[in-house]
C-alpha cells in the first residue's frame, strides 16, 4: 500500500467538509491495498470502501472520490463501465441523468457523466451501481426509470438506505463467471435479468435492466480508470 494513496483518500473526504475519524481513515488504507491489483478487483475495492464510507455517513458521491482516490494512480480518477460487441456501449447518464444511456464511442473523460461505481452497500446487503458524476442526479443508483417498477430502463434513483427507501430494481448482484479475463456482468434482481444495451444499439439508445444472458456471447463490462 502507498501511504500516499490512503492520504488522498482522507483529503478528498476533507475537501468535501467531511472529518477524518479514525474509521474512516482506516476504510481509505484497506482501499489502497488494492491499488496494484487489476481494474476489476479495484471496481470492487472501490465498492466495499464506498458502501463502508456511506455506512459512516459519508454521501454517496464523496465516499466514490475517495475511493477512486485511494485505489491510485491519480487522485483525480475516472471509473468507466463500458460493454463491447462490435462497438461500445459504456454506461452514460446524458445530461447527468435521469436515462443512463448508451455512449459509443468507448472510455472518455471529457466530463463526468460516465462515471460509475461498484457501491457494496452495507445499509442493505446488496451491490448497487452509483453515479458519481456531476449534474442531475449525482449520487443516485441505477434503477427503474422514474422509479416506475414497470419499467426495465434504466435510470437514476434513490440508492438505498439503512431505512429500506430505495428506488425500484437498484438491488443487484455481479460476477464474473463466463465473462472474458477483466470483466464483469450485473444481475437485476429484481427484473431477474441483466444490465445490458438492446440487440443493434446505437449511440443514446437506452440500456435496460431485464436481458436475458445470451446463448452466444456474454453482458460483461469491463472497468476502466482514468486520470
């Protein structure tokens, strides 16, 4: 571990006006632990650190920068969640939200709207998908859009809390069986599908939370950090 990176971790939670208490501190140094593994193991370190931070009080979007932060290389980072089959299709709140639409054109940074975070939320015992980007509904989870349990687009909610408030269709599961070497799949469970662009997608068009696993091929994402 860098001591470094367990440090820029705690700073980013100072620069969002949160206290250092020595439970905090500790969640940041058990994060850099992780910060020579590969891009998948960092995505699920980054995951248990943030859904630690929240348990702490800490908001959604602070925990994610903190985490990213301690995981390294940068402090600044950029965590994509990005599917491909013959074209990109990496997870894009437009706008900041509320659709989470498909972007085609691969990883990017020039903004924030990709950004994406494994959150293991300890309030409920279940993994959730956070927007951590800017605008719109930053710190909100992937659900059902408008939160209308109808509905197996995928949009911003409320993520869950200790309280069980949540929006529709957030609580999910992922692995990485039967995905190629670095990637990973998200199972819906409450759609009992998973999280996957339609058949022909094009740039905006929306994912959806209910695909079935295909007989060929595979719903994996892989995870990318950017500086």
């Amino acid at each position: 571990m860098s001591p470094r990176l367990g440090a820029d971790c705690t700073n980013q939670l100072l620069n969002f006006g949160y206290k250092v208490t020595t439970l905090r501190a500790t969640i940041c140094n058990t994060a850099a632990l992780s910060s020579g593994l590969n891009e998948i193991a960092k995505g699920a370190a980054v995951g248990v650190c943030s859904g630690a931070l929240k348990a702490t009080g800490v908001g959604i979007v602070a925990s994610g920068a903190a985490c990213l932060a301690a995981v390294g290389p940068a402090v600044l980072q950029y965590q994509e969640l990005c599917y491909y089959n013959g074209g990109y299709a990496c997870l894009n709140a437009w706008s900041g939200g509320p659709y989470v639409n498909v972007y085609a054109d691969g990883p990017e940074t020039s903004d924030t709207h990709q950004d994406f975070i494994i959150l293991d939320n300890e309030e409920t015992g279940y993994y959730e998908l956070a927007y951590v980007g800017s605008e719109g509904d930053s710190g909100e989870c992937i659900g059902d859009y408008n939160n209308n349990s109808g509905l197996a687009d995928a949009g911003l909610v409320a993520c869950g809390t200790a309280s069980g408030n949540q929006g529709f269709g957030t609580n999910m599961d992922w692995g990485t069986n039967d995905c190629p070497s670095g990637e990973a799949w998200f199972y819906d469970y409450h759609w009992n599908g998973y999280l996957g662009p339609p058949d022909n997608y094009v740039n905006g068009s929306h994912f959806y939370l209910n695909k079935p696993w295909p007989t060929t091929g595979n719903l994996c994402f892989s995870v990318t950090f950017d500086g």
